[in-house]
C-alpha cells in the first residue's frame, strides 16, 4: 500500500460544501487503495479575519501570540474536514501540528521544519484512518506553536511526504497540492489565452517559476520536494479528474522544447542609486544595509566606474510591499554612499523565460534579446541563471513581450505535445 | 507575593474592545502588586458559531473532533488578550491547556481533570508574566485535546487555584470569577426587584444554588473550591469596583439568617408513572434505565401502595432537554413496568430556598409550606437536603410563591447587613 499526502488549499475549504467536495476528493484517493494524510490549511478568509482581530487590538502583535492566533486556522479546517470524511463512512482522525510532532526552529511566525515524528502518524495510517493534519504549523521542543510564514501548509505537506520517504523509500507514491488552478501553464493563461496547460515540469524549472512570480507554488515546498525526490502533482480540487501537472526531476522528464515557460512579474520596483563614488566595499556596505532591514533584492547590476567621474551607478529591484521600508532608510543609504541621486522606478514588470532544457542549448538568450529587440522593448536590466532569463521592461510593454516571446519559444497555441513518456496514475 | 487567579466568560469578551477591558481588569489587579494567572472563555458566540459549521457537516459530529474544533475558540481569546495586555506595557504569555499541562480523563466532550502540571505556568509567573490561560480545554497523557463540558472555564480556574494551593499553601488569594453578572443575589432580581446582592456565601449554599438552576457558576468548580479551600469572588467585568460575592467556607462565615438565597428553576418537566404494579424492584429498574440513556433525574417520589389495586405512582422530574430523549423510551418503560399511564408535566416550577443556618434552625421547612399555603399554591412534590427544600408549584404560581417567600425569609428589602466580618481585599 502506498501513501499519497493531498494538501488543500483554504480557496478549497473555503466553506462547508467546499469542505464536503474535499472530503470527497480524499475519499476518492482511499477508494484507489491507497493510504491518505490530508494537510489543510485554515478555510478561506479565516486568516485575514484573524489578523484584522489582532490588528484592531495591537499595530505591532508579538509573533508568539500571532502564531497562537493563526493556528487555530487550520485547526478549525482539521476538524471540519474529518467530520465531513467521517459523514461519508470513513475512518479518519484530525491531528494538529503539535500533537503530529512537527518539530520546528523556535522561530515565531516564519519557523522552518527541523523535524516530523512520523510514529502517531503511521500509527493512525496503519490503523486504516485517513491521517488529517494542519498545516502551517508546527511545535518547538519546548511546546510553542510556531508557524511556517508564506506557503506553509505546501511545505507541511511535502515535508511529510519526504520525511516519509526517507524512512521507508518507496512508500510515497505522490504529494497531491490541491488549489484553485488546474496546474502550471506555460505562461498566464489571463495573459495569453493559448498557454497550454504542462503536463510535466522538473522542480528545477518549477523553482525558477515560482521565484519570478508564478505564484502557484512557493519555492520552499518545491526545493525541498526536489531533495528528497518527492513527486509533486499540482491540480484542481474544483476539477477532480484532471491530473493537473506533475513536478518531478529533471532526469525523468523528456525534453522536447528548451523554454518551458514564461512568468510575468509586476510586483518590483526598481532602485538606481546613481554616482556611487567607485570605492572598494560600497557595493557590500549598500547590500548589508539592505540585510539589516530586511529588504529582499532581486535582480542587481553595477555599471562600470566611468572614466569622467569615477563613479559607478547601482540599480537593483525589490518587492513593492518594501518600498516604504525601503525610502525610510533611504537618508541612511545616501549617507553612507554618498550618491548624486536614489531614483524609483515603479513602472517596471520582470519577464522571465524558464526551461531545464536551455542548459546545453546555446542561444535562447539571444533568442530572447532578437525578439524584444524586434518589437522595439528596451531592456532595462538583465539577469540570468543556467534555467532562467529575465529582464525588465517599462510595464505598459510587459504584454507585447509577453506575447513575442510566447511565439518565439511556443508557449502557446496548438495542443502539442511537450511531454512525452507514461504518467503515473 | 500572592497569585490571584481570574477567570473571564464569553460576554465579557465579546469584542475587541471587551478585550481591552478585560486587559485593564488583568494589569489592575497586576498593579496592586499580585502575581496573576488568567483563565478565558472563548468570545461571545465563536462558541455558537463552531457548533452551527460542525452541524452543516454532520448531525452528530464526534466528539473528539467537536473538541479538536471547539478547543479553538479559548485558543483565539488568549491569543488577543495577551496582545491587548501587550499594548498596555506589561509582560504575558498565552498557553493552552496542553501547554500548560492541563491533564484529563480520556474522554471527549465533558472530560475531568486529572492533574495539573503548574511547572511552566510558575515559570513565567516567577518570571513577572502575566500568564493567560486557555479555559475549557485540557490534554490526556497520550496528547489527544479534551474539553472539561459545561463550566468548564470555571473549573479551570478553580483548578489551577487548588492546585497551586496544594502544592504551596497560602499561595494563592483567591479566585476571581468575572461575568456580566455583579454577584449572587438572594433571588433572581429580574423576578424580585428588591433581591439583595450577598456578600458573602458558602461554598455549601452555592452548590445548592447552582444545582437548583441560579445559573451563575457551574457545581464543578465550586465543589473544587470547596475541597481545596480556594475563595472565589463572583464579580462583574464591567464594574471593576464592585467587589461582587465572596464564596468561602462556611466555617469563615457569620450565618445571620436561616435562608440566604432562593432560586426558581424552570426548566424541569415532571413525569408520573401511574400504577406501577408494587413489586420489588420496580423503581431499581426504572431509574436504572433512565441512567442507561444518560437521563439525570432530580426530585423523585414514590408513593405508597395503594391499598386498591397494589400499585404505586412513580413520579420524577428530568430537565426539560432531555424531554424528547425520555419520550423515545417511554414505550420501553411501559413494557418493563407495566404502568396505567405515564403522564407528562411541563407545566411546572421549582422553588428552592438554601442556607447553611437551616442544619440548627428547624421549622423552615414549616414555614415555608405555611407561606405557599397561605398564597393557596399547590405543592406538587417536595425534596429537601440539609441546606435545601425544594418544592414543585405550577408554573403560574412561580412569581408569587417567590415574591412570598423572599418576604417570609427576609430576602428582599433594606440593605440589612447580612454578613459580618472583614472581606478580604
């Protein structure tokens, strides 16, 4: 008998006939022989009414007790669910992160994974329940409740699988992330309506997706699924008999086209802190700063010190949500780097072109250059890894891009087919 | 430095801005220089709301998932009050029950405690925290989550108070159980406006009360604090300055009058098993069944034989929610015992009067059938205890058989001083 674990989305329970749907879709799995642990996260808007509640009461709640707050999230859904699994006439008992021993860092609101005690939860699946846990959350060693921050209940899912798999190879047959989409596309599908639905990706490409702005998957449950080899299959819980797509290793896929897929990304803002006097450390002394407060920079580029004045121009792009953080210490950066200027551009969107097969195929970049070129998009920065292009242009271009590029490397259109070989299932 | 214990229910922290009330009565008593544990309800109607989504889901959820849910709704309340306590500059923790060791039976739904663990909860008062508890909710020893049934936030705090009491005696002061209501009344004052507040009574007398329908504080917790000496004070959270009752042993207590409260219960149905064949056994058997389905019974009489026809009249009064469950085994009742008829009685009231000085004073219970007969009331049935006489009227005599008695019994009118002797505080 082999495991899948199922994670659903809180889009998913976000009420009581949407929890009976879910129910039916673990069923569904029980029915098909196999063994089944559930990861929920909390139904629908509960999270957000949770923290507008502690917002009335505090601006700055301490992450203990937010984390106290939050987990009752999913502690709610846990419960629901199994009685809704239960209606059906099947065993199942809800556990939550604590009492699985989801053993965390003793970081509050943003904890990782140290450990899962996997013993209650296979005492359980060995006793024919289906295993109902909350996801996000976890437990110190000490008995605090801790929470996972962004894409929690994804990594609760997949770290239970992989943990199972670790300790019994082979016993995992898949980890199924249930959400409101049907799967990765090879582009937006809002933005071009001819992407076409993958039916494979590597978690390579998955990661590389998911950190430009897919937002379908957050980067922490796909790296660590690629570790430990866990198959992945993102797909529809509105949609039951669609197989959505399968993340595995690169090394079992076939691939057809170097470009996998191409991510839109609206949500940087680009910084230029120009006439950077070109002196040793500057760049580190900028970068550190930007650490200390805890601003993420994405794509960065130092120009050459030009000859006239010696002094370099530092662009980098950060998240919209940290631009007030960012013009806060702004003063700070001027004071250190002593710069003519610090200029803002908003008006920037990051596209990205994705593909394991680029590796050793030489000329997508040009590829891409040709084809903005052509329609007349100015690049304003680039940045690249071995699977990944991206550049930035002025946003009111973003879609044109969007569009040439999607016909250079065949995102779109006809139902060819990308992969080939048997799925599992 | 002496811990005071206050416990806080539902309406008293109904919103966010009850929340912050109850904050202000937290750090007020912190401020007068006591160590102080707190015990919480869950907000206003979560409770309500959690039993209406378990119920779209299934008509009779199990009861160890109505925990699991249910157990969320303190977990919320303790999250935001230590955030509201937070905000007013002042240390605290929030700990479940789990967390705090709060170890029960295992069973679901209506659990009792075991034991208490108070090793982390002296942690963080030897720490100057302000320690919220999660009330209603407890753990068994193989880590499943529990709920302590009706009252339960009441027994939490009085447990935790015996506990520290024991283990270090003189340690704790008191108990202080906040609602919306300001203390006990010698009758309810919605019915007799004139009803005084006591300010002082038995644990004894309390119990009495409790059990004939006062309402006001669960037999559980006030039997614990009975056991383990712990006074409580019943008292408002929305009148801080009112010192409401004190509940203490009745040795510490200067009994001026016989009488210290009544109580009128409505919610109780009288059945009569008519002309049950007079065999031994009859009523074992009787009663034995209705505890097989869990039916509580309160007054019972049975009368003698009839010379007639050798038969009895069994009568009895259960509650009035447990009525249809009754009706569903009446037909069981009459094949075993073979009766004329069973005849159903909702039209019924339960007068009590309670006080510790009846046990040396005879002639209250005369006094009390001489006041309803001089009113022409009927006395239905009647069961009396050391500290308690209950009679049964008919519904329509309730407000005038109380308003005479309160008269016969000096409970309503001036402000006599009832009580003598120094209040703590």
């Amino acid at each position: 008998m082999t495991i899948i674990v199922q994670k659903f989305g809180g889009t998913s329970l976000a009420d009581v006939e949407k929890i009976k749907n879910v129910a039916n879709a673990v069923v569904r799995e029980k029915k098909l022989g196999n063994d089944v642990i559930v990861v929920v996260s909390a139904m629908g808007h509960t999270t957000d009414n949770l923290i507008k509640l502690a917002h009335e009461i505090s601006d700055h709640p301490s992450d203990r007790e937010m984390d106290m707050l939050m987990s009752t999230g999913e502690q709610i859904s846990i419960a629901l669910l199994t009685m809704a699994i239960h209606e059906l006439g099947y065993n199942a008992v809800s556990m939550t992160g604590a009492q699985v021993g989801i053993l965390t860092e003793e970081t509050h609101s943003k904890a990782r994974i140290v450990d899962i005690n996997t013993n209650k939860l296979l005492e359980h699946v060995n006793n024919g329940e289906i295993v109902i846990v909350a996801g996000f959350q976890g437990v110190t060693k000490e008995g605090e409740i801790t929470t996972l921050g962004r894409g929690g209940s994804d990594t609760s899912a997949v770290a239970i699988a992989a943990k199972l798999q670790v300790e019994n190879p082979g016993s995992v047959e898949r980890c199924d992330i249930y959400s409101d989409v049907e799967g990765i596309y090879t582009t937006d599908p809002r933005v071009v309506p001819t992407a076409r639905k993958l039916k494979e990706i590597s978690y390579e490409e998955m990661l590389e997706l998911a950190r430009v702005g897919a937002n379908v998957l957050h980067p922490r449950s796909v790296e660590t699924a690629k570790q430990f080899q866990v198959p992945m299959r993102l797909r529809s819980s509105f949609k039951l008999e669609d197989l959505g797509t399968l993340v595995i290793g690169v090394e079992k896929m076939e691939i057809y086209k170097p470009v996998t897929g191409l991510a839109c990304d609206k949500s940087q803002v680009r910084v230029v802190i120009c006439d950077v006097p070109d002196r040793p450390g500057n760049a580190g002394k900028l970068f550190s700063l930007l650490a200390k407060y805890e601003l993420s920079v994405d794509m960065i580029i130092q120009s050459y010190a030009r000859s006239s004045n010696n002094t370099n121009d530092i662009a980098f792009t950060i998240d919209k949500d940290d631009l007030s953080k960012f013009v806060s210490i702004k003063d700070e950066i001027t004071s250190i780097l002593n710069p003519s200027t610090v200029h803002i551009d908003e008006d920037i969107a990051k596209i990205s072109i994705v593909g394991a097969g680029m590796i050793d195929r030489p000329g997508i970049a040009a590829s891409m250059f040709e084809t903005l070129a052509k329609e007349a998009i100015n690049i304003k920065m680039i940045s690249t890894s071995e699977i990944k292009i991206s550049c930035l242009v002025e946003k009111m271009h973003a879609k044109q891009a969007t569009e040439a590029l999607c016909k250079t490397f065949e995102l779109d259109g006809q139902d060819v087919a990308l992969v080939h070989g048997t799925l599992p299932e």
